[in-house]
C-alpha cells in the first residue's frame, strides 16, 4: 500500500525522467507532431483565406490583373479574357495592353507608373477588328511586398464605353438643341425682311395693273409674271419659317383640340424640300373629317416630325413615304407613316424605342427620337406600333382617342 502510494505523489517529470523520456527520440517525434499538427491548421487557414480571396477576386465585375516587378501578367480574374483574351495572358507584358508601338512607356503605362510607388487613374481606347472604339478607365495601385517595396502592380479595367458614348450624344443632343434655338432666331429675323420683300413687289404688281403706260411697255412685259412669282415664293418661305417657328416654340403644356391632318400640313412644309432633292416620294392620303385628339399640340408636332425624318433617313436614293390619318371603330385616330426603306431587323425591333439605340452611323443619329415619341404617345393616352421587314420598309402607327363630341 505504501508503494502505491509513493507512486501516485511522483510527478510527471520524475515520471520521464524514470522512463528516459527526455533525452529519447520519443520527445522530439512528439514535438514534430505537434508542430506539424500546428503547421497543417496553419495551411488550412491559408487555403481557406485563399479561397476566399479568389471568390472575392472573381466577384468583381471589372478586369482585374496583377503584374509583377517586371511588368508581366501574374494573374488575372474569369472577366479579363473577356475584354482583353490575349493581352492580359499570364507571362504577357503591359506593353501589349497599353503601349503596343513603345517597348517602355513610363510616362504614359499605368503599369510601370504604379511599380515605381504612384497610385494612377487614366482612361483609353481600344478599336476592335471591326473598326470600333471602346472606352476603359483604369486604376492602377502598387503592392508593397514584406520589406516594403513597391513592386507589383494591382489594375482595374472597367468597360465605360456605354456611358462614354450616352455622355458624348447627350453633348450632341445640348449641340443640337442650341442650334435650334439659333435657328429659331434666324428665322424670326428673315420673317421681317420677307415681309417687306413681299409688300414691296405686291405694291409693283398693283402699280403696273393699275397704270396702263406701264402696263402698254414692252419692256415691262414679263414684269408682272416675274413679281406673281417674288410674291408667291416670299409668303412660301414666310409659311415655312412660321411653321419653324412654331415647332420650334416650347411647349406650356397646355391641351387642346388637335388636328393630326392640320400638324401633318404644318411638318410637310419643313420637310418637303428634303422630298424633292432626294427623289422621295411622299403620297398623302388624309381622311377629311378626321376628328380631333385632344393633346399637346407642340408634342405631337414633335411626334409627326420624328417619325417623318425617320422614314426620310431609312430610304437610300429613291422610295416612297406614305402618309395616312384614318379612324376606326372604337374611336380612335389613327396616324400611320410607311416608308421603302432598308427595314428593322428583329433583334432590333424590339430595342428602337430604348433611349440613345439607334442602327444609323455615327454622327446620323443620337437614338432619342423613338424614345421621345414613344414617351409623347403614351403620355397622351395613346400607343404607337410598328411593322417592318429587312430591305422592305417599316410602317409606324400611332393611334390616339379621338374627342368625344
């Protein structure tokens, strides 16, 4: 018993020391473990925060690459093949991104600024195989390794060209708009000397009528044909410049009885010229007692304007536009602008009335004019349709209550 007991009160160091433990192989083996078991946590941890930084790198919407002290590619994130496939390739120098012509470019590369330590935000484009520009922004920011040197380069490549475009129309649009108001000036200034032209030759044309001696000249045989024309041709132009004018005047908002065959009148004046110098022909057929829509009469003469250029912009050459103003049974006025022109595919068709899409070339068009009218159409209480087909041409109509008498 006694022994017993004199073993319980030994400790755990007499008891190593009894089986030679510290100075055995046995410890050390067990001290390996430990530190493996620590290291194997320790990785495991690693891999979990790697993990997770991967799916926090893959996440990002925009390119994402990291160059290294020499300015090749390290990695890059699952959106770079799809901005950039070959240039931001592992192994791939910055040069091949953004200075292809220059083999260094230090003032210039976001890259080789952001290596020496400068944080960097530019933008530039890209021109694809089929001739079109994109816009990037990008950010380039150092990474400092464990002894606190810049050397690597963490980039962002954000794809802006959608907005870049929406900015540059929309600066077009403002151009466009302060040219209007520049026009509607000029035209208010030519009405008054066409004023004058006007009374001036009727004055002559009541003169040589009334007084016979000139009337009996031969020289002044043609004269009187020759002011019929002056005047004639001077209260045209003044219609035309009215007519500018009043769709050029801004809208109060104000609504009242409208009559789509009177606006229509209106919009042809302005346009009828475009008619004549590029061989369309513009054939009119307008119900006569059309009744009135009550509406916006500056907004719908925008609606007839935009949907008259359009038709005028898809025909090449020669072709037709028709116009017709018809009701229907359930009493509605129906407004309807067909054209021969090159039609709208069906991917498109459906896009048209989108803001700022538009098939036309650069420069032709901003996209907002479907936009508009659409918006117009419906604010009235109406709705506007189209039909077309590839190299056939496109009919809109539009369709507005008519007013309950």
């Amino acid at each position: 018993m006694d022994k017993l007991a004199v073993r319980k009160k030994m400790d755990e160091t007499s008891l190593e020391r009894l089986l030679g433990l510290e100075n055995s192989k046995i410890g050390f083996y067990g001290e390996v473990k430990q530190k493996i078991q620590e290291l194997e946590a320790a990785n495991q941890g690693l891999r979990s925060k790697g993990n997770e930084l991967q799916a926090m790198f893959d996440s990002i919407s925009d390119g994402v690459v990291v160059y290294d002290h020499y300015g090749v590619v390290q990695h890059r994130n699952h959106v770079c093949p799809q901005l950039f496939s070959q240039e931001t390739l592992p192994g791939c120098t910055c040069r091949e991104l953004f200075h292809p012509e220059h083999e260094s470019a230090p003032l210039h590369c976001p890259v080789e600024r952001a290596l020496t330590g400068e944080r960097v935000e530019i933008s530039f484009t890209s021109q694809l195989s089929n001739g079109k520009i994109r816009y990037f922004d990008v950010t380039a920011t150092p990474i400092e390794d464990i002894h606190g040197e810049m050397n690597r380069a963490l980039v962002f490549l954000r794809d802006v060209t959608e907005k870049r475009l929406q900015e540059l129309q929309l600066m077009q649009a403002e151009k466009l708009s302060s040219i209007g108001v520049l026009a509607a000036g000029v035209a208010h200034e030519i009405n008054n000397p066409l004023s004058s032209v006007a009374g001036y030759a009727e004055a002559l044309l009541r003169r040589l009528n009334d007084e016979k001696s000139l009337a009996e000249d031969p020289r002044l045989e043609d004269f009187p044909k020759y002011l019929q024309v002056i005047i004639r041709e001077s209260y045209r132009c003044k219609g035309i410049i009215d007519c500018l004018l009043s769709f050029s005047r801004k809208s109060d908002g104000s609504v009242t009885n409208v009559n789509f065959n009177d606006i229509l009148q209106e919009v042809l004046e302005l346009v009828r010229h475009k008619s004549r110098y590029e061989k369309i022909d513009v054939r009119m057929n307008l119900q006569n007692d059309l009744p009135d829509v009550t509406g916006d009469p500056s907004g719908l003469r925008q609606v007839c304007m935009n949907l008259l250029m359009n038709a005028h912009q898809a025909i090449k050459g020669a072709g037709v536009v028709e116009i017709s103003t018809s009701t229907n049974g359930q009493s509605m006025v129906l407004f309807q602008i067909g054209d021969t022109g090159c039609g709208i595919s069906r991917d498109s068709i459906d896009q048209i009335w989108d803001p700022f899409f538009t098939t036309k070339e650069v420069g032709q068009g901003l996209g907002l004019g479907l936009a508009v009218t659409y918006n117009i159409v419906k604010r009235h209480g109406g709705d506007i349709s189209v039909e077309s087909q590839i190299g056939i041409g496109s009919k809109f109509t539009v369709r507005m209550p008519a007013c309950q008498k």
